[in-house]
C-alpha cells in the first residue's frame, strides 16, 4: 500500500494497519436505515474503505431530514429520489473503490434474511424498536454481531451485540418502551452533533469487528448527552449471565417469525403510516389513473410515485409498499392504500 494512498492516514494508525485495511477491503456490511445515523454511517465506512456495503432504507428525503442526514441535498428533494437510491448515487461518487447496493424496501421479517444474506456485521440506522428487534432476532439466529444505536435530543445510545457472547438487545429491553417514554424527533427534536458522536462510536465498533480486533469491542451500553458533555459506559454483562432473555436464552424468535410486528405502522413522529405489500406495481399506470383527482400534478419515476389528494400526500414504492401522510392511524392508512393505491 503506497503511502499517498486513499486509506493512507488510516493505515498509519496502528491498531489497524496494512492487515486491517486489507480486511476491511473485504468487508461485507449490510445498513439497515439511512437517515440521521444511516447516513453518517455509511459515509464513515464507505471512506474507511468498508469492500461491500448494502443500503436498505423505506423512506423518501423530505426537506427537514437535510439538517442532520448528511448525504442528501436540495436537488435529491428536487429529484423525488428514495434515501437508499439517493445515498448510493453520492457514496459511489467519494469511494469508486466500495461496491454499495441500494435496496428500497421495508425491512421486515419476510426479507431481512435475503437481505443480510452473507454479511459479517448489521448496523442500526433506524428509528424504532419493533425494525430493532427484527434485526436482534435474526442476529442471534444466524450468529451475525451488530450494532445498536439511538439518538434523540442531545442524548444518545449505542451498544454492540456479540450473540452468544454479550447481551442482546432484548436482554437490556425485553419490550419496546411505552410512547410517553418514547420521544421522537418531533417532540424532542435532535442535534446533529450528536448523530455524528453515536454513528462515530458504532463506526469505530464496527471497525473493530471487521478487522478482527473482537478483544477490543466496548461491551457496555453507552449513554452520552452532547450538552452536558456526559458520557457513560452502562455494565449491562449481567442481564445476559443471569438473565432468561426471551430471544437469546429461550431462542423464541417473535419478530422474525412474524408472531410480532404489523403490516400497517405509525412512523416516528411524523403523522404518517406505512402500509406493507409485497409485489411490483406499475408505478406509470397507478400514476395515469390519480392524475384526474389529484390536487396537484402526480410525480413519479422508476423507484416511487408521490401524489396530493387534499388532505393526504401518498407515496408509493415500487414494491408495492404505501406511506399516507396525514394521519397517524393504522387502519385509515390502510383504507386510504386500498382506496387509491390499490391494484
């Protein structure tokens, strides 16, 4: 490896080296959710030098995402392009040398298996826990290590999961917390800087595994808050030592077997539902048959179709999956798919 090289600043720092470049070269790395730490993440590991990285994300870029997601512009907006689409296009464009995939879907308990197929590390760029525990269930299944991370505010969390080894996610967690303990960005709002602090602590983790320097991963639950500068190292060993955790003690995969989890869901804060359907639909032609009671004109390309029917803004993607905004009850989503986006 030359010394004028891409990663060059990287290899000189010890702990990784030529080896761990070269390791990291061949790394397999699957992204589930790119938003505020999605995007981050991926920019971190693509620059790295991470050799396979795989983006799977269900949303569009709407315009107070560019605060804090920091590989989307205006002109993404502008283009109607979905976050893993988007995200692809401008990783491919800093590191040539990484091969990225975009998938644009819901990662639900129906794909996660395809779509973490072959890889060494999952990370959590998403914003719930019902997608959390999915990904917990089938890293424990499958024996994949991942890495937890949360933010809200200026406090944030992040955790690496070594199944069989240290806690799960729901060994810390068994339920996801109730909604009055459970904030989202538009009742707490969230500071950039700390996205950048807790992607940075699951970049530098994820690092460590890939490289093989599994003896030097942090094995707490780390909780810091950005404005008061706090930052601390939660033991949380005993809750898989002693505990009876549902998934990986008594191996009940409840998420991954589709025993947990919803076809309609509320998004984070947003007054929004997503509807699941599998199956590829003919964006041009649903977009053909809205346009006369559309309350303006119907956009659509190749990934999604976005339309206004007063009051309601409906996305389709083009595997069938619906996001309504304009309320936040499941089943009026549903109704509202089936009235104007069903086949």
């Amino acid at each position: 490896m030359t010394e004028d090289s891409r990663y060059s600043r990287q290899v000189l720092f010890d702990k990784i080296g030529e080896e761990g470049q070269r390791r990291l070269a061949t790394a397999r790395v699957v992204l589930i959710g790119c938003g505020a730490l999605g995007t981050v993440l991926a920019d971190t590991l693509v620059r790295a030098g991470v050799g396979h990285l795989r983006i799977c994300d269900r949303d569009y870029i709407e315009r107070d995402n560019l605060q804090r997601q920091v590989l989307f512009d205006e002109d993404d907006i502008a283009a109607n392009l979905p976050k893993a689409q988007a995200a692809t296009a401008k990783l491919r464009r800093i590191n040539s040398e990484v091969t990225i995939e975009a998938e644009v879907t819901d990662v639900n308990h129906t794909n996660i298996e395809r779509l973490a197929d072959g890889a060494q590390l999952l990370l959590d760029g998403t914003d719930n826990f019902e997608t959390r525990f999915l990904i917990n269930d089938f890293s424990v299944k499958s024996g994949t290590p991942w890495i937890y991370g949360a933010v809200i505010g200026s406090t944030g969390l992040s955790m690496t999961i070594l199944p069989g080894d240290t806690p799960c996610l729901r060994c810390v967690f068994e339920d996801a917390p109730p909604p009055e303990m459970n904030p989202t960005c538009d009742t707490a709002g969230v500071l950039a800087s700390t996205v950048h602090l807790v992607a940075g602590l699951q970049s530098v983790e994820a690092i460590k595994l890939l490289i093989g320097k599994s003896e030097d991963i942090n094995r707490h639950l780390v909780h810091l808050d950005v404005w008061s500068g706090r930052f601390v190292n939660m033991k949380v060993q005993s809750a898989f030592d002693d505990g009876d955790c549902p998934c990986c003690k008594k191996r009940e995969f409840d998420y991954l077997s589709g025993k947990l989890g919803s076809a309609a869901t509320t998004l984070c804060g947003r007054n929004a539902v997503q509807v699941s359907a599998l199956g590829e639909v003919d964006l041009a032609g649903i977009a053909e048959k809205l346009r006369p009671i559309a309350s303006a004109p119907v956009q659509h390309n190749p990934f999604m179709l976005r339309v206004r029917i007063e009051p309601y803004e409906l996305t389709l993607f083009a595997d069938g999956r619906g996001i309504i905004k304009g309320t936040d009850d499941p089943e009026k989503g549903r109704s509202l798919y089936a009235k104007y986006l069903g086949t």
